[in-house]
C-alpha cells in the first residue's frame, strides 16, 4: 500500500476514534505493532518503534519543548539507529 492511501486511511480513521489519553494511544500502538512484529525484521520493527515515539514526543513537546524528537528524527532521515 501507498502512503498517500495510508494517510487518506489515517485521516478517515481519526475522525471515527473515541478521545483517550496518551497512554491509552501508546498501549493501543504497542498493541498493533506486537501483532506486526513476528513479520518485520528487527531493523523494521525498531523503525516502526521508532516513528510511533516521534509521533509521542511530538504530541509531548506541543505542551514542553522537547527537542529528543528533532534529535530522534534527524537520526532516522540519515538511516541510523537512535
């Protein structure tokens, strides 16, 4: 699948889901991703890991100023590990 047809699937999505905490949405992204995993190699599954705690911090930083996701996103737009 695309990913422009995964972010016309996001987009739908976030408005049919009932507000929750953060932690309700990391429990629920653990979730999805632990039935994922026996598919991806450990570097795909660390990518994945890796993209749902920017999306984390960003949500963090919009009410604290964290700068580990700038940090966290340069490294992966360089293809390294965090």
């Amino acid at each position: 699948m695309k990913a422009a047809k995964i972010i016309e699937m996001w987009d739908r999505a976030s408005r049919q889901v009932p507000l929750t905490s953060d932690d309700d949405i990391v429990q629920m992204f653990a979730n999805e991703i632990a039935k994922l995993s026996y598919k991806l190699t450990e570097e795909e599954l660390f990518r994945l890991i890796a993209v749902g705690a920017l999306v984390y911090q960003r949500g963090f930083r919009e009410f604290d100023g964290n700068i580990m996701a700038d940090l966290l996103i340069r490294t992966l737009r360089e293809g390294g590990r965090a």
